[in-house]
C-alpha cells in the first residue's frame, strides 16, 4: 500500500494525530513498523519527499503524487501537515 494512504488511514484511524509533524510521522512509523511492500525501511529523504509531493501548495509541479495534504508552519517553526 502507498505509504500516503497508509498515513491517511491512520489520521482516521487515530493512531496519527492531525495536524502532525514530520517528527511525528517518523516517529509513528518506527512504533507501527511501517515499511516499504518489500521490507526495506523507508529512507528520511522518502518521507521528506512523500509530504512534499502531497501538499497541495505543491503546483504546479511533474511529480505524479495526489495533492491531498494541507500545510502550514506552526508556533515552533516546524512544518504541520494534515489531510
């Protein structure tokens, strides 16, 4: 499953809470063990570039992603990300 529908499920599933962080996300992944289809771990530049892809203030661009993510920098500085 592509790793941005595995978020999205788990935004309704609650187990990630929204809006998140890249911090969370990483940190969601490693407890929930999510991994690519074949195994491998994700590197730290896939989910840099998954979020990304998937803002819609990322247009226009040629990447083929859904925009489906809305953005905005919070109080602390860091990026927040939810659907």
């Amino acid at each position: 499953m592509p790793l941005i529908k595995q978020i999205y499920e788990a935004t309704e599933d609650g187990s990630l809470s929204q809006p998140f962080t890249v911090q969370d996300l990483k940190q969601w992944m490693k407890e929930h063990q999510i991994v690519k289809d074949d195994g491998d771990e994700y590197a730290e530049s896939s989910i840099d570039a998954i979020l990304s892809n998937s803002d819609t203030k990322n247009t226009p661009t040629t990447n083929k992603n859904f925009k489906v993510l809305e953005s905005r920098i919070n109080e602390g500085g860091k990026h927040e990300y939810w659907f």
